[in-house]
C-alpha cells in the first residue's frame, strides 16, 4: 500500500514538473557553425534554459524551458543581444557589429 502511494505521489510530481516545461521553435538569422555554436552556447547557459539546438538548414532553434523561470519573449531577448535576428526581434546593431564575417546576415553568400 505504501509503495502505491509513493508512486503515486512520484508520478503526480513528474506531472507537475512536467506541465512547467514548454518549447518553442525560434526563427534566426544564422549563417554558420560558428553561429550554432554561439546560439546553442549563449541559450544553454542561459538560466531557466533547459535544452536548445539549433537546425543550420532551416535556421531554426528549438528550445525546451522552464516557464516559471523565462519567457519565449525572454529567449528572443536574448539572441538579439548576442546578433541575432529571433522570429519578429530584430537583432541589436552593435551585437551585429561584433559577430564575425561569416555571422553576420549574408555572411556565408560572399
């Protein structure tokens, strides 16, 4: 009976934490590996981040978060102010300026 219980309050608990847990999908302005690697870095290390990675062929970067920590509007926050574009955020000129060559937009075209 008490095992029944304790996982019963274990299973209900995950649940809980798992509720608190969303996802989304960001459109960026990235180039390169340079650009993933200094997106799927900067996120991660993020407080209230949990995973992010970011596709290079469609440019977009999945995020899995807590939601009691951060916000999406957060998240895009941020990858503007590490240079890059985040859905309908532009990114911050002067981030811009200090991203290398091949990460700035049209980078990898010239």
């Amino acid at each position: 009976m008490k095992a029944i219980l304790l996982l019963s309050i274990a299973l209900l608990f995950t649940g809980f934490i798992n509720a608190q847990t969303k996802t989304v999908v960001i459109q960026t302005s990235a180039e390169c590996g340079s650009c993933k690697i200094r997106i799927e870095d900067k996120l991660n290390y993020t407080k209230g981040i949990k995973f992010a990675e970011l596709n290079l062929k469609d440019k977009k970067v999945t995020v899995k978060y807590s939601a009691k920590k951060i916000s999406s509007a957060q998240i895009k926050k941020v990858l503007s102010e590490t240079g890059y574009d985040a859905d309908n955020v532009k990114a911050i000129a002067s981030a811009v300026d200090k991203l290398p060559a091949c990460c700035k937009p049209g980078g990898m075209k010239k």
